[in-house]
C-alpha cells in the first residue's frame, strides 16, 4: 500500500507542479489559459516520468 | 484570527469555517514556531547529540577492533606455544627411543658375548670330559685284558692242573678279545 | 454528539495564552501545534542525551534505542545518497525524528498530529530542496544545472525532457510534502469516523449490537496508522537522502 501510494504522490505532485507553474505562468504574462494547458501537459509526462522511475522502470537519471 | 485574541481561549477558530489544514491565517504562526522548533532540533542533534553517538559507536568499533587484534596475538602465541610444545615432546620421544635402542642392543651384545663364552667354556669341558672318558675306556679295556689273562690262567690251571706260559694265555686271550675292544 | 463525530474537529489548532507579539500581520500565538513541536525537539534531544550520558561500551536500553536509531538512519543516507552524503546526516537524522515523533505523538488519544498540516511538511519539504539546490550550485556551479539534461540524449528530445526533468524536479517537494500530510490527514480523519460510527451506533438502541464491527476497523486502522507513522517518517529521510544525492551527483 505504501508502494502504491508513494507512485500516486509522485504522478499527482507531477500535475500540481505542472498546473501551478502553468497558473503562475499565466499569471505573470496574461497568457490564460494557454500555459496551464501546455504546462498541464507537460506536467502530466513529468508526473509519468516520476512513476517510472520510482517505479525503478527507467533508470534514475541520477544513478 | 484576528477577532480570538482575547484571553486564553479554549475555542478554535471556527469563524473562518476553512478546512484546518489549509487556513492560511495560521500559516504565519505556524511556519515561525516550526523554524523555532527544528532550528533547535537540528543544533542540538548536529552540535551535541550526534557526535556524542558518533564517538560511542567509534570507541566501541575500535575496542571491538582493539579486542579482536588482541585476541588473534594471543591466539598465534598460544599456537606457537604449542607448537613448541609438540616440539619438544616429539624430540624427547625420539632420543628416548634412541636410548633404549641403544641400550637393548648393548645388552643383546652383552648378552650374546657372555653366551658365546659360556658355550666355548662348556665345548672345552665337553672335550676334556669325552677325553677322560676315551682315556678311562682305553685303561679299563687294558685292565680288562689284564683281568682276562690272570681268569684264563687261573681257570687253565684249575681245570688242567698245569700253569700255562704267560704268554700262551696272552696269545689267546688277544685271540678272543675282538681287536676293536683291546683297543 | 455531533461535536465527538465531527472528523475535522482534531486537526483544529487552539490557541492558549495571549498573543506573544506580532510580526507584521501575522500574530504570535502558542498553539497546542508548537507545544507538540517544542515538546517532540525535548523529548528528542532528552532522550539523545540521556542515551548518551553513559557512554557505555554495553549499551542499556536507551543507549541501544539511540544506538538503533542512528545506525538506521546512517545507514538510509549511506545507501540512498552515498558515502558523502553523510555530512548531511544532521538534517536528515533530525527531519527523520521530528517527523517520526510528531506522526506518533498524532496517534495518542486526543492527540494532535502536527504533520497533518500541510504548511509544516511543505515547510520541511522546501528545506529539504532549497538545501538541494543551494548546495548543488554551491559545490557544481552551473553544471548542477546538467541534472535536467540526461546524457546521451538527442536534442530534438531535450526540448522535450528539459521542462519535464524541470516540472518532475518541482513537484519533488510538492509530493514529499503532501505525501506526508495526506497520509496523516486521511489516517486520522478514517480513525476519527470510524471511532465516531462506533459511537453512534452504541447509542442507537438495538443497533448496538454490531458496534463491535466498527470497533474492530478502527483497532485495524489505528495498528495500521502506526506503521504508517513509521512508515512515511521513514519514507520523508530515504527520499531527502535521495535528493541529496542529485545535490551530490548531479552529473550522470
């Protein structure tokens, strides 16, 4: 249970960093919404990309 | 939270309705007394908890390294001791044995001189006492003859009535008497 | 009643004493949360000290529990960020144990769970990765910036995995943080409903009857909520070792 919350965390942290970046992104250049959707996008691989590799399925990038 | 700021008041701040967690109106507060309380944490582990464990678990990994070396030095002196041991007792055992062997053999030598004497004693004896016998033979034989004689010419004379020449009977006697006999 | 089922009622802070000072807007005011997080660094540096105070070759029970608690956090730092990353043993050895006894401290009767505000662990979680990214440019300069670029890449992909590695590297703390406080949040809010439905059902005539049922899921969940206590303290030290490590290594 723990594994599997840990890699839900990691995929919705994922989004929210993405979505958040994207709102302040827009907030700072009046772009609403488009860099919500395209950092939400971007967030949503970053949240997949996580899962990955907490999931051990790609190799951490760190080694 | 501005309006509870009367006296120690027991009662929360449900004037906001907010979710708890997430009323930003305590972040402020909050977030100060955490930097307070992990501040002081971190000093204290960083300054004073920890390197006394550190120094604990390394003065016990160096007398566990200290325990352990000494124990092999007395271990590598007990087994040259004992090998010293073994040693000595292996080179006492062989020069024993070569003691007894020597003197069992000197004795086996003694032994056997004094036998091959005895035995040289006992073959002189032995030829002297079967010369006395061959000489005792010879004399009792010749007195044999003598006897013979003497009978022969006191039985001839009985009988005949006359005394025969000594030399006659003596013939005659030599006649009778097997040569191997006289001799 | 209503008041006792109530499951959010626990996570309210009170207020005790007036207000100490104001900085800015924000009023200084003791909460029953500092108490637990003044109390938590004293029973923590209490329990260090006196475990130490012998300094004992044959450790007692408290120094082996010190003893225990050092060499298992070491050991979470050496493997997961490496052998250099013991210099930052201190911090983690003190967010493992302030984490770990506030979780536990939450699931005392009537006990508040500090961590289940999420304005503390994000707070932790920020130092966490502030402490990442000032010493990876400290020690690495720009090439620290190299941790968002995986080697032996095409660049056409690097347009791409560029802003990723960057979003996957933010929402670091975002999921340190709310991984911690949801876990708490959610654990206490079940225990407190089912508690709650235990009691309502006890009061409810006839229904009483299978109140144990209740009973017995809320004694699973509180064993449950133990280990996750210990659990996610735990979790909380491996991944800020992990992080440390890019601060460490950030090349490839």
């Amino acid at each position: 249970m723990g594994k599997a919350f840990r890699l839900s965390s990691e995929f919705i942290a994922g989004v929210i960093a993405g979505a958040g970046l994207g709102w302040g992104f827009d907030a700072l250049l009046g772009t609403r919404p488009w860099g919500m959707i395209v950092l939400m996008m971007l967030g949503f691989g970053a949240g997949i990309w996580n899962v990955m590799r907490a999931s051990g399925f790609v190799r951490p990038p760190n080694g | 939270m501005a309006q509870t700021t009367t006296a120690s008041t027991e009662h929360p701040a449900e004037a906001h309705g907010n979710f708890p967690p997430f009323d930003s109106h305590s972040f402020g507060n909050q977030l100060l007394w955490l930097a307070l309380a992990f501040g002081a944490l971190y000093v204290l582990m960083s300054k004073v908890a920890l390197p006394r464990v550190a120094a604990i678990l390394e003065e016990r990994h160096n007398r566990v390294a200290d325990d352990l070396a000494q124990a092999a030095k007395l271990k590598s002196e007990t087994d040259a001791a004992i090998e010293a041991y073994e040693k000595a007792l292996a080179d006492a055992k062989a020069k024993a044995q070569a003691i007894a062997g020597e003197t069992r053999d000197k004795l086996a030598a003694e032994t056997d001189a004094r036998r091959r004497a005895l035995e040289a004693d006992l073959h002189v004896k032995l030829a002297e006492a079967e010369r006395q016998i061959v000489d005792g033979k010879t004399k009792a034989m010749g007195n044999v003859r003598g006897i013979a004689v003497d009978t022969a010419l006191a039985i001839v004379e009985r009988l005949v009535g006359k005394t025969p020449s000594a030399d006659e009977v003596d013939a005659a006697v030599g006649r009778a008497l097997p040569a191997s006999q006289v001799q | 009643m209503a008041e006792k089922i109530d499951p959010i009622h626990q996570f309210q802070l009170v207020k005790i004493g007036q207000p100490l000072f104001h900085i800015g807007g924000t009023e200084v005011v003791l909460t029953q949360s500092s108490l637990y997080m003044i109390g938590a660094v004293a029973l923590i540096t209490i329990v260090m000290l006196m475990g130490t105070a012998g300094r004992s070759l044959v450790p007692g029970r408290l120094q082996s529990l010190v003893e225990v608690m050092y060499e298992f956090v070491a050991s979470t730092v050496r493997s997961s960020a490496g052998h250099d990353g013991m210099k930052f043993f201190p911090l983690v050895f003190s967010l493992f144990m302030f984490v770990l006894v506030l979780n536990l401290a939450g699931m005392m009767p009537y006990g508040f769970t500090v961590t289940s505000h999420i304005i503390i662990t994000a707070a932790l979680a920020v130092l966490v990765i502030l402490t990442v990214i000032i010493y990876g440019f400290m020690k690495h300069g720009l090439r620290f910036l190299g941790l968002f670029a995986p080697s032996g890449m095409h660049p056409v992909m690097l347009v791409i995995l560029v802003p990723i590695e960057v979003i996957s590297f933010i929402s670091r703390p975002i999921s340190l943080s709310v991984r911690l406080f949801a876990n708490m949040l959610a654990g206490h809010i079940a225990l407190k409903i089912f508690a709650g439905f235990v009691v309502t059902l006890l009061g409810a005539g006839l229904w009483g009857i299978i109140s144990p049922l209740p009973l017995a899921l809320a004694v699973a969940l509180t064993a449950l909520e133990f280990l996750v206590a210990v659990l996610q303290a735990y979790v909380f030290a491996t991944l800020t070792s992990i992080y440390l490590h890019d601060a460490l290594h950030p090349g490839h």
